[in-house]
C-alpha cells in the first residue's frame, strides 16, 4: 500500500518526545526548539485585519507583491543584492523540500554537517539523494578542511546552517568564506539555511549571501517573531533555482498563507533585540549549571545545547531523564552518532534550574 520511499524515514524523534510531553502532567519539556514568547502584537493585529479585510484567498504563487519587495528590500540592504530573485514560502522547511527537488537528482550526493537538522538527512533520503556526512565532532565547527576530503563527481550539494540546530555553533565569516571558494572550485550549489540568524549571542551572524553566485539563502519567521506555527520563510538564489522552487510550489504549497503574509510583513519592522538577550542570559545560566558534570561546547547562537551524554550513552540518560520527567531529545535523532543529546533552552529560568538539577543528578549517578 505505502510507496517503498516510506521506508526510507520513521517518526520524528522529536515529535515522539512532544507526544509523550502531552501524556505527563507537568514535564520539564526542553525537547522543542520554539520561543517561549508569543507573536509580537503589531504582526498578530496586521493578520487579523487581513482576515477582516477579506485578505483570504490564494496569493500569487512568489508571495505578496508588499512581501516579496520588503524582502528583496531588506536583501538590497543587508548584503548588496540587486533586485533578487524572492519566493515566500511555507515555512524554511517548505523551502528545503522545494530546493531539494529542484536541484538534486537521484543519486546525487548532498553534503551535510554531522550533527544536522533532522530534517537534512530524510528530505533527501525521500527525493533520492544520498546524504554524505561530514563530522564535525567535538567543536561542531563545519570548515573546507572537513569538507574538501568528501567532495565527490556526484556531489551536487553543500548544506550550511549557521547558527547550528542541534549544537548552536556559529560560523565565522572567514569560514563561511573558506568553504565557499572551496564550493566555487567544484561548482557546488550551497543551500544556507540561516533561519536563527537572529539568535547570535558573541558576535554580528556572517552569512553566506552575496558571496558566492550559487548561494541558495533560506530564511524564516519561526523563530525570530515567535511565528512557529505560522509557517513562513522565503528563498532567495540563482534565478534559475528560485523560478524552479516557484514553479513546484505551484504545484505543491501553492502559496504561504495570505493573512500570514500581512503579519510577516508587519514583523519585519520590529526589533527583536530584547527577545534575544533573554535567550543570551539563559544560555549562560544553563551552561553554567551544566559545564561541571557534561562533556558541553558552549553554544553562541540559536537555543539549543548538544552535552555529551554520560559514557556517551545518550538513549540510555535520555530515557533516565524522560522517566524523571525532563523531556530532552537523542543525539541520534540529528547524527550519526548516539554519544550526545539535545535540549533546548527555551522555558523560563526557574524550569532551567530544576531541569538542570536533575539532568546533573542523573549524570553523576551514570558515571
């Protein structure tokens, strides 16, 4: 009954947990990667007056003609771009599946760092490609050196995502640099998917956009605005890419939701800088918790740590820590290893602690 790619995937780990988080009455829940702050009232009220607007219908394929050019401005004068090509899309995760299917053939080899966003790996397992894996333990820093020895006649990919879902690394611009005349040398096609680019906690973000001519930039609302279950993004490329994505979009998404649309635009007028020092103050209080009794790189972006598990057993601590009712997720869910796990630092200050208490109690009882 199932078509043969289904078993190419299973379940999310991370949803598995979030499903169990429904089934506990008062879980410490560290498990999922979205703010904890509400979306801003000026998008929420700009959405709403959509609706009431009659604002309901499909909208062009690309996105809103007010989206696209407030995007395609904000390129313009972040990185120098000059009329770019924008397609607005169903969340940075609707985007990877249009760029994967627009760019990557069976067989065809898509580089990615280990560890990597769960969705990396199934997404072009499901399209046919074949994940090639690059370690990155222990710093989690991705670098040409670690890349060049993989690079095949079938590589056709390069994934960056910077800053980093699971470990919070943080490229630098010279690294970004690197790896892209590294990239230019075997004209490969770099997907960056910088959605968290907002979340950098010891330095301005470095992009890959407007450095190299086959630089796919993926960005979204999710996480910046607190619009996770808004699902909006957009791409922004080589022409020729972006017209591709468009045209299975139509085909597909058909288009982002046309009152999200309205509130995505209203955001982007907004300054986030409070929001992201508060996840700067609980990155720091949660690594000091933790530092004394995990194996732990400190993070500089997104919300997210990767300790290594104690003895490296991370399905073992993680099952401990679920029975004690601190929700976290294995590191196998985002590698190809099985020795670290995530959590997200993403609840409120007094949950950190009690969570952190408990994760050092059981790490100091496994040792």
């Amino acid at each position: 009954m199932l078509a043969d790619r289904m078993k190419l995937i299973d379940a999310s780990g991370i949803r598995k947990v979030f499903d169990l988080a429904a089934r506990i009455k008062n879980p410490i829940n560290l498990s999922i990667g979205q703010p904890d702050f509400d979306v801003p009232d000026v998008a929420k009220d700009a959405a709403i007056r959509a609706i009431r607007d009659g604002h309901n219908k499909y909208t062009q394929t690309q996105g809103t003609g007010e989206l696209c050019r407030r995007v395609a401005d904000d390129l313009k004068a972040r990185f120098g771009l000059v009329d770019p090509p924008v397609l607005v899309t169903s969340g940075v995760s609707g985007g990877l599946l249009l760029a994967l299917m627009a760019t990557v053939n069976p067989g065809d080899e898509v580089l990615i760092a280990d560890p990597y966003f769960v969705m990396y790996k199934h997404l072009t397992r499901v399209i046919g490609g074949k994940p090639v894996f690059i370690d990155t333990y222990p710093d989690f820093h991705l670098t040409a050196d670690r890349i060049r020895p993989h690079i095949t006649e079938r590589t056709r990919l390069l994934m960056l995502n910077s800053p980093c879902n699971p470990s919070g690394a943080v490229m630098t611009q010279q690294e970004i640099d690197d790896i892209l005349a590294l990239a230019a040398q075997h004209d490969l096609l770099v997907l960056s998917d910088e959605i968290y680019d907002a979340f950098c906690y010891d330095g301005p973000h470095a992009s890959a956009c407007g450095r190299y001519d086959k630089v796919l930039l993926l960005k979204g609302f999710s996480k910046t605005y607190g619009m996770t279950g808004w699902r909006l993004g957009y791409a922004t490329g080589p022409a020729q890419v972006i017209q591709a994505m468009t045209m299975l979009q139509q085909y597909t998404f058909v288009c982002a939701p046309s009152m999200v649309q309205a509130g995505g635009l209203a955001a982007m007028d907004l300054g986030m800088e409070e929001e992201v020092a508060g996840f700067a103050e609980r990155r720091d209080l949660m690594y000091d918790a933790l530092k004394d009794d995990f194996e732990i790189v400190r993070p500089s972006g997104a919300f997210y740590m990767f300790p290594k598990a104690p003895g490296g057993r991370a399905e073992e601590f993680v099952a401990e820590a679920i029975k004690n009712e601190v929700l976290i997720i294995p590191g196998n869910v985002f590698s190809e290893r099985a020795t670290h796990f995530r959590l997200c630092y993403t609840v409120d200050r007094d949950q950190l602690l009690r969570g952190a208490e408990i994760l050092c109690r059981l790490a100091r009882q496994m040792r």
